[in-house]
C-alpha cells in the first residue's frame, strides 16, 4: 500500500487488580456465601475479565458473586429462579451483618 498513511497508538484501558482476602468485605460476604450455600467460597479469577477492574483501579475493594456464567454473553442467556434467589440471601445477609462486625 503505497501512500498509505497512518499513525497506530496503543493504550491500556484497565488494569488488572487483586483485592485483599483478608478485608471485611470479603471476610463478611466469605461468611454469607458459606451459610446461604453450605459451601466455603474459593477465591478465584476464572470468571474472566470485569468491569470491577475500573473500579479498583481507584482502591476500592472489590468482589464478585454472581450466578453461573455458563450461558453468558451466549444465545439464549439465562439463570435459574433458585440462583437469583440465593443472590438475594447471600447480599441480605451480607447487608444485614455489614454494621455488626469489625472483620
């Protein structure tokens, strides 16, 4: 391509981020999780890339807890009634107990 003009800048956008386990954030939703679940929460970035990134970039301690994410961003996207359920339990809990611990 001769004549062809052009300038290429590369930039990055976000950053990646670890937020500390040892927070009363994720102590207090560590607790929810196990009571709503009966299953002791595994700290782990395989859920793939997030927008929490932007906003730990600030430091803000960040978590995420969510449904299954085997169907997202996936024709037919979708969760189950007891899933979105037991998101509500655990994030009441989480609420109801923020102000009555020092974790």
């Amino acid at each position: 391509m001769k004549d062809f003009d052009y300038e290429l800048r590369l930039t990055q956008g976000s950053y990646p981020f670890k937020t500390n386990t040892d927070t009363k954030l994720v102590k207090n939703i560590d607790v929810a999780i196990e009571k709503v679940t009966n299953r002791v929460p595994k700290h782990s970035t395989a859920g793939g890339t997030s927008d929490a990134r932007f906003i730990a970039a600030f430091g803000i301690d960040v978590i995420e807890f969510g449904v299954k994410n085997d169907t997202i961003h996936s024709i037919n996207e979708r969760t189950t009634v007891e899933e979105v359920e037991g998101l509500y339990e655990v994030f009441s809990i989480l609420i109801k107990n923020w102000n009555t611990t020092n974790r």
